[in-house]
C-alpha cells in the first residue's frame, strides 16, 4: 500500500528532525553554562543547574537513539511502539511547557516546545498510519471477544475518571479555598472569633457570624488619623437577616463604597488617595443593564442605593431565580410588591417547624450586579444603616452589649436598668417607649403639652380638658394592632432619611474588610490588632484559607488520589488477566499466523498494541468521565458557596502527581506492560503442538 509507505517515510524524516533540535538544544544550554551564564531567560524564568541539562541530556538521548533506530529502518515491535510512545511524550511535555506560567513567551525553551509538539504530532501519526495494518489486525481481535475488552475497558475508564475527578477537586479547590486574590488583605471582626469562621461567614456567606464589633471602629479606620496612613479603605459588612429565610440569600448591610460608589451615587475614581473596592484583586463590581420598564415605557436606569434609604442591590443570581424587577416609581408600593421589586427581611434563619419573623421595613430594589462568580452573586445588599431600623435588631443589639457587660438582659432590676445602660453607652432618654418596656424602664417623661383651644360646647360651655369620647370597638381595634404589629424603631428626616432610634453608640457591625496602602502597612495592622486593640481582631483571609486548604483539603485530596491510583492498578491487572485469558482461548490462531510467517516479535507487539489501545482508549474517555464528575462537582460547590469550579481546565502545568496528560501516558505504559505478561505466553507459544491440538 502507498499510504504506509509514505508515512514511513515521513516518520522518520521528522525523527531525524526532532534528534537535531534536541541535540542543537542541548548543545546551547550546556555551551551557556560553562561559559557561566546562568540561562536566565533564555530557557526558564529561573535558574536551570547544571544536573537538569546533564538529566536532559540522558533523557533525550534514550529518546534520540529511539527515533534514530525508527530512521534507520527499524521495524520490529518494541521499537515502533517506544517510538509512537516517545512522540505522545514530547507532545505532552511540550504542551506543558507551553502551558507552564513560569516560561517567558520569548524564551528558548518556550520555541523548542512549539517545534517538538508540531514534530511529535506528525511523527506519531506517521508511524501510526505506517502500522495500519497492525491495527486493524487488532481491532479485528477486539471485537472478537467484544464482551470481554468492553468489561475490561468499562474498569480501566471508571479507574482513570475517579482519578482525573480527584485531580480537578484537588488543583481546584485549592483555587476556591485556598485563593490568595483577595481585593482586600484585612477583615476585622469580633476578637472571640475564630478566623476560618469569620472568613466563611464574610467571604463565603456561610456559617453563623461570630459576634459584631463597634461601628465606631470602621469610622475611625475610615476618618481617623490612627488609621489613615494603613488603611486605603475600609468597608462595613453586616449579617444576620436573610430573604424568605434560605441560608443561600444572606442579607447584607454595608456601604455603597463596596460597590464603587460614594454616598451620593458618584463613581470613586481610581488614584493615589482612592480606589474603588475589589472582590478579587483587579476585580469591581458592576451594575448590570436593566431590560424593565416603568408602566410609561420608560426604560428603569440602575442606580447605587443610598446610604439612609430602604433600597437593596441583589446578586444576578438572586435576581435572574427569585424574579426580582427594578423598584418603578410610578406604581404604588404594592403593585411593586407583587412584581416582586419590594422585598422584607426574614430574622435568622428560621428552622422547618418555626414561624418566620418578617421584618416590617420594605426595601426597594434599584439595581443588579453583573455576574461574579462568587458568593455574592447569592446575596441581597442594603443600607448598613437601614438594619438599625429594625426594632428586632434595636433590642438585640442593646442585649449584645448587656451580655458583653455580664448582665442578664432578661432580668435587668428595675431600679438600676436605667444607670446599667448608662455604664455600657447607652442613653436610655434616647430610646422610645417600646423599647423602654423592654428593659423594665418607665415610660419617658412627655413634654409639656401646649395648651389646647377651647372648643364651645351646644350649650356655651368651655371643654378644654376633656377628650371626644372612642367608641369601644374602636379602642379594642387600636390595641389590637398594636399588638401585633411592632413599633417602628426608626423616624424620617425632611428629606426621608432614616434616622434610628437605637442610639449610635449602640450600633454594630459583623466585620470590616480592609484594603491597605501597602503590604507593610497590612502587617503593621495585623500585629496592632494583635497586640494592642482588644476590642476587634484582624486577619488575612488568604493565609486563613491557605492554612485552612493545607489542614483540611491537601490531605483528603492526596488519600483520594492514592484510592484512585491503587484502582487504576487494579485495571491494569483486568487488562493483565483478560488478555491472557484471551490468549490462552486463541492458541490455535497464534499458531496457525506464527506458521504463516508471523514472526515472534510481531506477535508479541500484537498482543502490547491491544493493552495500550485499551489503555488509551480507556484513558481518554475516562479523562472525559472525570471531566463530567467535575463539572458535578461545581454544580454542587455553586449550590452550597455560590461559586463553582473551573472543571473544564486539564491540568497542563500541574506537578508530576497531579498532571492529568502524564497521568495518561502512565495509564497506557502500565496498560502496555499489563499485556506483556500475555505477550510473552503468545511469545513462547510452540507451533507444531498447537496446530496438531
């Protein structure tokens, strides 16, 4: 046939083509380091020794005396198949090294990548179209015994995909939890709490939040000159109420800050004095176009919510699952309620068989986020202040403060409640009467009434003192509705700002994160609050989620992957006794092709072709399989966190464990040598007995 023939010749003009560049490189490196350079960038953005040329000059001449045994004419099986087997690793190490981030574009070594994936890639399918024969030879034996291969190729997928899948969640996890790109250095939280739980419950919106700390705090480390030579900006983060009560729509107050905006919706520009907030580093937040309408037709614009507004910025995710609208302001609020542009806060997270406790406070939405692929894109935003209107939180805060004391908020003693909130900061004249009633404190003293008009009676008299008498189904009416509904804790300047009842010394927050002017000025912050602020505790939330990978994941990652090592072992060993059994079923054929004229060598490479076949086969569908677990596993990580994996990435670059391509090529050399036991038991086969049998 010309086609083989062809490709053989094709074969071994580009083996002699790659034994060249291989040598020529060699050459240039050792040439560069005796004359003491030490080949920083002309091979590796690091330092190469003088041990890993002498290794690659081993190596490289094993694989040139191959691909020089192939030019010369050398056809028996070994040989052919090392070759075919030396060109998939130079294609794998040159896609590696084209993937390696550590290369600079311009190096050497990153040209001598492209070369060797462009010679291997032709070399191998040269030598592959110059064995056709071979291969159809064996396929033919493939589907002889079709139940049996499929058997052992269903065990050699399932090992390999279990083994990629543990690869993805290991490289990838470590990009979730163990990320370093954080938009901000710091978070400052409550100094009991414990670091990886603040970290979740800030970053990831999950866990409960562990305690709050003063709201005087974030504006001294936004206003003081304590802080200001550290603190670029700083950002007030605030949890504890949720949406409908799912505890996958956290509602969180903050500033319009953290979305790049100032208190009157301007952008913060970008220099030396100001920078706008980043998730991630080099990462904003932006507001995401609005397709809504008011019921003139007029396109609703996005805006910032303002500071002192019940007004809410939703994740896309919330926004595109839950149906929320932009707020129209030419509806009613409850035309708005049911087009779902108004929504109420749920305190806590209720548990199944619990009655919610819906806030009576309405937030209007005014804007969307455009997708970020975190946490966030789950959470609800609104007014860090508008919280404080909320008579719940109005009591609990104080109770926090009173438990912080050593005080039993539930059994305060009237006569001393009123100088108790005095010692924690609280001025019991400032607070309102419902919330009075709470802390066993009498009502507050009423102003002196003016005094009111004389109204004439019918007859002439004068009733100045005595008030128009309510019917009683209007009194029972009255208290009714104060019953069940609670007192507002908050009141409306002249422009409609909310001004709260709870007292500002009273006001708190979950954390605040913190982006510093430098990395000295971060761990100048770390150790200050370390040493000398007992109030609050600051941490890096990448050395937390690091410390955090390494405990947790890295070990669970490394068993996993020992499991899945030992499993795809366990397939070689099927493919080991499934050949041989094979083999030993078609002693008769091995005969009857050795008797016409097949030579021992060709049988045996029969037989090494068929296990690498399956293990490449096996190991290609499995790298798919483990693929599809990972794109499982995302799916579940965006559920439970908000952000998913990037399971679509093969891990080019990866060390040695973890790098999936070298992975295969293990897979297929261990698969070979699996099928060299049978090989050798078709090797020694006697002709004559077992033609006669």
């Amino acid at each position: 046939m010309v086609l083989p023939k062809i490709a053989g010749y094709v074969a071994r003009i580009t083996a002699l083509m790659m034994a060249i560049v291989l040598g020529f490189g060699i050459f240039t490196a050792e040439k560069a380091f005796r004359a003491g350079e030490t080949l920083h960038g002309l091979f590796l953005t690091r330092d190469m020794t003088h041990g890993t040329i002498l290794a690659a000059t081993i190596i490289g001449s094993l694989c040139v005396i191959i691909e020089l045994l192939v030019f010369i004419g050398a056809k028996s099986g070994p040989v052919l198949f090392f070759a075919i087997l030396v060109s998939i690793a130079w294609m794998a190490g040159s896609v590696c090294a084209i993937a390696d981030s550590s290369l600079a574009e311009e190096s050497l070594l990153h040209h001598y990548a492209k070369v060797f994936l462009i010679l291997g890639a032709i070399n191998c399918v040269a030598l592959l179209l110059e064995q056709l024969e071979l291969f159809q030879l064996v396929f033919r034996q493939m589907r002889q015994r079709a139940v049996s291969s499929s058997l052992t190729l269903i065990l050699v997928i399932l090992g390999v995909g279990l083994a990629i899948a543990v690869m993805i969640v290991r490289r990838e996890s470590q990009s979730l939890f163990g990320q370093s790109d954080f938009g901000y250095e710091i978070i400052v939280g409550p100094p009991k709490a414990s670091a990886t739980q603040l970290v979740f419950n800030t970053v990831y919106h999950i866990d409960q939040s562990p305690g709050n700390i003063p709201y005087k705090l974030w504006e001294d480390m936004e206003h003081s000159p304590r802080y200001r030579p550290y603190v670029r900006w700083a950002i007030p983060f605030m949890v504890g109420d949720t949406y409908q009560g799912r505890g996958d729509r956290r509602i969180i107050g903050t500033s319009p800050q953290m979305f790049g905006y100032t208190d009157d919706g301007q952008r913060i520009p970008s220099n030396e004095e100001s920078h706008p907030f980043e998730y991630r580093y080099g990462k904003e937040f932006e507001l995401a176009d609005s397709t809504d309408s008011d019921k003139n037709g007029k396109p609703i614009v996005p805006r910032m919510f303002k500071p002192r507004k019940f007004e809410a910025v939703l994740g896309s995710e919330v926004a595109e699952k839950d149906g929320f609208h932009l707020y129209d302001d030419t509806l009613s609020e409850e035309e708005n309620l049911k087009r779902h542009a108004v929504f109420q806060a749920t305190h806590g997270m209720p548990a199944p068989n619990e009655k919610p406790d819906i806030h009576k406070p309405k937030w209007h939405v005014v804007a969307f986020l455009k997708q970020t692929h975190t946490a966030n894109d789950r959470a609800l935003f609104i007014p860090v202040i508008s919280l404080y209107a909320i008579e719940e939180h109005d009591i609990a805060l104080i109770k926090q403060k009173l438990i912080q004391a050593g005080y039993n908020p539930n059994s305060l003693p009237p006569d001393q409640a009123e100088s108790i909130l005095r010692k924690i900061g609280v001025n019991p004249d400032e607070l309102e009467d419902a919330t009075r009633k709470k802390f066993r404190l009498g009502p507050k003293a009423a102003p002196p009434a003016a005094p009111k008009p004389a109204v004439p009676a019918a007859d002439g008299e004068l009733l100045t003192d005595k008030p128009a008498p309510k019917a009683p189904g209007a009194v029972a009416a009255t208290q009714e509705a104060g019953d069940q509904e609670d007192p507002d804790a908050y009141h409306l300047d002249a422009k409609g700002d909310i001004i709260p009842e709870l007292p500002k010394s009273a006001w708190e927050i979950s954390a605040i994160l913190v982006k510093a002017r430098s990395s000295f000025a971060a761990s100048t912050l770390l150790y200050n609050f370390k040493v000398a602020n007992t109030e609050a505790v600051a941490v890096s939330p990448a050395q937390v989620m690091r410390d955090f990978f390494d405990t947790f994941f890295r070990p669970t990652t490394l068993v996993m992957l020992a499991i899945s090592l030992l499993v795809t072992i366990v397939a070689a060993g099927s493919i080991l006794v499934g050949i041989y059994n094979s083999v030993a079923a078609r002693m008769r054929e091995i005969a009857i092709l050795r008797a016409l004229g097949a030579t021992r060598g060709r049988v045996l490479t029969l037989i090494c072709v068929e296990a690498a076949l399956i293990g490449f086969f096996g190991g290609v569908l499995g790298l798919i399989l483990g693929h599809g677990l990972g794109a499982v596993g995302s799916a579940l990580a965006n559920a439970q966190l908000g952000q998913g994996i990037n399971w679509m990435r093969v891990g080019w670059s990866e060390p040695w464990y973890a790098n999936e391509p070298l992975y295969l090529i293990l897979v297929i050399v261990v698969a070979t040598f699996a099928g060299l036991v049978p090989a050798l038991k078709a090797y020694t086969t006697p002709v004559a007995t077992n033609l006669v049998s």
